[in-house]
C-alpha cells in the first residue's frame, strides 16, 4: 500500500508538473498578444491579435478541463469491474455513433471493417465496456480529424492465438515523428493547425486504459498507401 500510495503521489506531482509547463506556452502568448493589442490600431491586425487570444483561452480550458477529467478516470479506473464483452459489438456500436455525427457526414468519410480469422467466434474478452468505447472513439475521432474529404478509414479486426488485433488505418499526412512512442506521451501534442482543440492528453488516456486491460497500443505510418497512420491494439482474447 505504501508502494503505490508513493507511487500516486509521484504521478501527481509529474502530472502537475506536465500541466504547469504546458500552460506557461499559451499564457505567454496571451500577454504578448494582449500588449501588442493595446498598442496596435490596424484592423485587419487587431483581428488577427483577438483571434490568436482567443486560441490560447481555447488551449488553456482545453488542458485543465482534460486534466480535469483525467484525473477522475485514473481514480475511477480502479473501481470499475470488467466483464465480458463482445469487442465486434462494441466496434459497430462506437462507428454507429460516429456514422451520425457532423464531421464524419460534412467531410463524407466511410468506415470499412474487415474481419479476419475470426472463423465464426465471438471476439470476447474481460473489459471495461465504456473505457474500450472511449479507446475506440478517440482513435477514430482521430483519424477523422487528419482524413481528407471523401477518404475510407479502414478497421482491421484479426483474432490470434491470445489476442485480439485492431488496426485503425487513415489516409491522412500520417506522423512526422521518427520515433512515433512520442505521441503517446502526456501532454505531446504536435498540431498546430487544430491549436486550441487537442490538448495532447487524449492518446496518453487510449495508452493508460488499453495497459490497464493488460494490452499494447502502437503506431506506425503506412506502408501500403502513399501517406496514412496506423494504430494498432493488442487486447488479450477472454481465456
């Protein structure tokens, strides 16, 4: 108990770290932005100045309202029971819900499953059913997000021996990142076109919760189209 008490009060203290550096980013641009306002009279710079101040406020309730929340999932996380659930269900159930949301039908993006060796079995195994929702919905949530118009998202569910295999596939810019670990880090976020609606939590949570359920979570760009990224969850299948 001592151990991981210790442990928690470590993760806090890192986690307040994270969001006191990240905040400073914003804050700084903000007071630039607000002196430079007060002494500028064109218009058309005014107009960028406000909008940029307006990103920033964005970015900083972005951060604390997700570090907010991930702090009440990580104390809930240990709480919650898991039970056994039907991983194709809840696939189809999670892109149902995406299939009538505004970004998906205004940029006409198409989810397309392929099912592999699943040889009529039921792709079951012991979860948490509203965390692998939210895994779920936050990949394809990105995956919308970096797809051009008109463009498939491709889900490739493969049984093996002891796992089951999840690929989300774009045909977006796919990742500029050598090293693509990166990404999966508290707080990294590497979009500056969606400034102010990522605050670089969300694939820290998909990486925590996956761990959580005893899995692995990675991402690579692809190989077999000329730009993609590729995200793929290992679940260990119900023994």
């Amino acid at each position: 108990m001592t151990k991981d008490l210790q442990k928690r009060t470590q993760r806090a203290e890192n986690s307040s770290a994270d969001l006191a550096h990240e905040i400073r980013n914003p804050l700084a641009s903000l007071k630039g932005a607000s002196e430079l306002l007060d002494s500028t009279s064109d218009q058309i710079e005014r107009s960028k100045l406000i909008k940029l101040l307006s990103h920033d406020v964005e970015r900083i309730e972005r951060l604390i309202t997700d570090y907010s929340q991930m702090l009440k999932d990580e104390a809930s996380l240990s709480r919650e029971k898991m039970r056994v659930l039907d991983m194709d269900n809840l696939i189809k159930n999670v892109i149902d819900e995406f299939n009538n949301t505004n970004s998906v039908t205004e940029k006409n993006i198409k989810f397309i499953v392929n099912r592999k060796n699943l040889n009529g079995h039921k792709l079951e195994l012991f979860g948490i059913e509203n965390r692998l929702e939210q895994v779920l919905a936050n990949l394809l949530d990105n995956a919308v997000s970096f797809s051009p118009n008109n463009s498939k998202i491709i889900i490739d569910v493969e049984s093996k021996k002891e796992a089951i295999f999840i690929k989300i596939k774009d045909v977006g810019p796919g990742f500029t990142e050598i090293n693509t670990e990166k990404i999966f880090k508290r707080f990294y976020s590497n979009r500056p076109e969606k400034f102010g609606e990522h605050s670089g939590l969300g694939l820290n949570i998909v990486k925590s919760i996956v761990e959580m359920h005893g899995g692995n979570v990675r991402a690579i760009n692809r190989s077999d189209v000329k730009s993609g990224a590729e995200v793929e969850l290992q679940l260990p299948k119900r023994g």
